[in-house]
C-alpha cells in the first residue's frame, strides 16, 4: 500500500509540473541542443551499403524534425582495424550522444566501442548479427541492432549458383571465392553460407580452384583477379563477398575477354551492381535494402530521444531478396534507390 502511495505521489508531482513519467526517461540532451551523432563505418560511397543506409537514417530523422549534427568518419581501407580503433578514440571525445557503427571486425573494434559507451554514449550497431548467446563489454550502451543475416545471404547466393551450373549439366564447376578481410566475421559468413548452398543443390559439388582476398575493395578485386585468371584459366565462377569486389572482378574479366565465359556472383545489391545484373555482366547479387536499415536505427534513435526506449526492438531485420534479371530489381529495390530504365537506357 505504502508503494502504491508513493507513485501516486510522484505522478501527483510530475502533473504540477507539467511533466509525464515519458520525460523523466528522456536523456538529459533532449531539446537542450542539436542531437550529436557521429556515423563510424569500414567503408562509405553514396552507392554502397553505408552510403545508402545513411539517406535512409537521414530521412527518418528528418520525417521526426529531430533537430541533429552528423560526424562522420571512415577507415581508408575495410582492413585497416587500426584506423578504426583510431576514429572510436576520436569519436569518443565529440561529446556525441549516439553513435552509428558498421564494423570492420567487431572482435578487432571492441576495445574502441568500449571506450566509446564509457563516454555516454547510445550505440546504434549495424552489418553484424550478433548470436543469442553473444555478449559484448559495450552491450549496456547499444539502444539496437539493424541487420540481415550474412550466412544466409551466402547461402542463398550459393544455391543460386549451384542450380545455375546444374541447368547447364555441370555437375563440378570450378570455383573461385574472393574473400574480404581475413579478420572479418561477415566475409567468412557469407563465404561458408556461399560453400554451403551450393553444396545443397542435389548433384553439384562446387571445386575451389582458388581462394583470393579484395578486402571487399573494388581495386584489390580487380587486380586479385587478373592475376588469378593467369593463374587457373579453367575458372568458371568467381564468388565475390560483397558488391565492389563483384564489380572490380567483373571489369578485370570484361578487360580480358572473359565475361562470357566466366560467371560473377555479387553480394549486396548496391545499385552499380544492380544496374550490371540488369545488363547481365553479374549473374546474382542477393539484396538487403540498405535504406531501412538506416530507417530501423533512427526509429530506434528516436525512441530513446522521445522517453520510449522500452519500445525498441533489440535486434530488427531486413529482408534479404534474390536479384538475377531486371523484373527481380523492378519488383524489390526501392525507385528512390535506382531507377533501372534509366540505367539501361544511357
């Protein structure tokens, strides 16, 4: 009885004050200032992932009216962990009260995330599935995580290419997988999925010839693959793990002559990959839509800054969709994103 009277009390209180219990759990930078935010990822192009997940974070928190500064920040290349550590370091001391983070390799980034959350500041963790079981030293701080998942995305395009070689009664293709980073957890998700589907195509057995690394850059990719093709001319698929390698191997083959004879699988579906599926220079390229990404992080940005953070749905995904030809594109990725008849028609 006695606590029953104490809340009446408080709200008694908060009603004389014009409050509500929700501004009581608002953070203590609501309508003091613009909201800082600073936006870490490995990698950032208007056409790629982060790129694109950024318009889509943007226009949620403008829909809002969230009144913010952006402080953005990237390593110069996906496999230089030691920028990385750097930029958190750095992030930390903006006096930030959010930050958007896509890792480079989240074991390789948590001491600096670390640092980061000691500062005070939300996490808005995105491009990586954490496990059920996985725990982090940073995880009081992270208000969500805005994902798909990597092994299934392999996986998808895998059985894509399996059914692929088996149209054309090659039980055996020989294979080449162009990795990302060593040290990255999405690159050996997305391979083992790729392996795996494959694999699961009744009567394909998949022959990796070789195993290349682009460090999901599109020069690394290019130059990978030229050397390769001296190397093991027999290839008949190159696997690329993320969507710039699938472009730089695609250009290096084109350079060569071999396009035709060689098939190059994408993974992402940003939309220079999507216009070369379109025109049929990549075989597939499985997408995740990179715009509500960002649109799941602000919502959740933006119930933390409303008092409502016991709304926020830990863990939001977005669906992965199989893109092979210009009806898929037409029918899945967003007009905002890439207009496909207009591509085409240049």
């Amino acid at each position: 009885m006695q606590r029953r009277t104490l809340v009446g009390a408080s709200l008694a209180v908060l009603a004389v004050a014009g409050l509500t219990v929700a501004d009581l759990n608002r953070p203590a930078f609501a309508d003091s200032h613009p909201v800082r935010i600073g936006f870490v990822s490995h990698q950032h192009d208007i056409t790629d992932l982060f790129g694109q997940l950024e318009i889509g974070f943007r226009e949620a928190l403008d829909e809002a009216g969230i009144e913010y500064e952006l402080f953005q920040a990237a390593p110069t290349a996906s496999n230089r962990h030691d920028e990385m550590l750097n930029i958190l370091e750095n992030m930390a001391n903006l006096n930030l009260d959010y930050l958007l983070f896509g890792p480079s390799s989240l074991e390789q980034n948590t001491t600096g995330l670390v640092t980061v959350a000691d500062a005070g500041v939300k996490l808005l963790m995105v491009d990586y599935e954490p496990d059920e079981d996985e725990s982090f030293p940073f995880e009081d701080a992270v208000l969500n995580w805005s994902v798909y998942n990597h092994y299934q995305m392999g996986e998808t395009t895998g059985q894509w290419i399996g059914n692929y070689f088996k149209e054309r009664g090659n039980a055996n293709p020989k294979i080449v997988m162009m990795w990302g980073p060593i040290a990255s957890e999405i690159s050996q998700d997305r391979g083992n999925g790729v392996l795996a589907g494959i694999e699961s195509v009744e009567g394909v057995t998949a022959d990796v010839i070789y195993e290349g690394y682009g460090d999901f850059q599109r020069e690394l990719a290019y130059a990978e693959t030229e050397r390769l093709l001296i190397a093991y001319p027999e290839v008949e698929a190159i696997v690329a793990m993320n969507s710039v390698m699938g472009l730089g191997t695609m250009s290096a083959l084109e350079a060569d002559g071999k396009l035709d004879d060689v098939l190059v699988t994408g993974m992402g579906g940003q939309p220079d990959e999507l216009e070369m599926v379109a025109r049929g220079k990549i075989g597939v390229a499985v997408f995740r839509d990179p715009r509500s990404m960002g649109a799941n992080s602000a919502n959740a940005l933006i119930a933390h800054y409303q008092g409502r953070e016991d709304e926020i749905e830990k863990v939001v995904y977005t669906e992965l969709r199989t893109l092979d030809d210009v009806d898929s594109i037409r029918q899945w990725v967003p007009i905002e994103m890439l207009d496909i008849d207009a591509r085409l028609a240049d």
